[in-house]
C-alpha cells in the first residue's frame, strides 16, 4: 500500500483506495475511466486524493449529473 504527503495533502495509490472502498483495484480504475473519481498520473503511477472516497459512496459527480438533467431540458 502506498500513501504519499504533498504541500497539497495525500495521495493515495489505487490498491490503497480500493481498500478503503472495500473494492477491488480494477474497480477503481473503471470509476477514475468513468470520470466518478479524479486522480493523476505521476510517472507510471496514478494517485487519487485521500479525501475522495465520499464522491464515490455519495453518486460521484455532482457537478456533471446537474448539468446532464439540464441539457435534457
């Protein structure tokens, strides 16, 4: 597991989110593919933001889903 402190606040590899999800690793790169959670490529290597993992549990974007209602008017 793997957990990384920056000026901006910690990051976390998929395997470690994953686990605090209780989801699998593949599962969480199909939600960063979905555009559910951000994350950001350092190298070979994707980090997501520790203080994500609410955006998952509570229906991902809000923001787009808002603004796909809105187009459908």
């Amino acid at each position: 597991m793997s957990e990384r402190k920056t000026a901006t606040g910690e990051y976390l590899d998929a395997r470690t989110m994953g686990a605090m999800l209780n989801i699998n690793r593949e599962s969480v790169y199909r939600a960063i593919a979905r555009g559910d959670l951000q994350a950001i490529r350092v190298g070979r290597s994707i980090r997501l933001p520790r203080a994500q993992p609410d955006t998952l549990l509570t229906g991902g974007n809000r923001d787009a889903d808002n603004q796909a209602e809105q187009d459908d008017w």
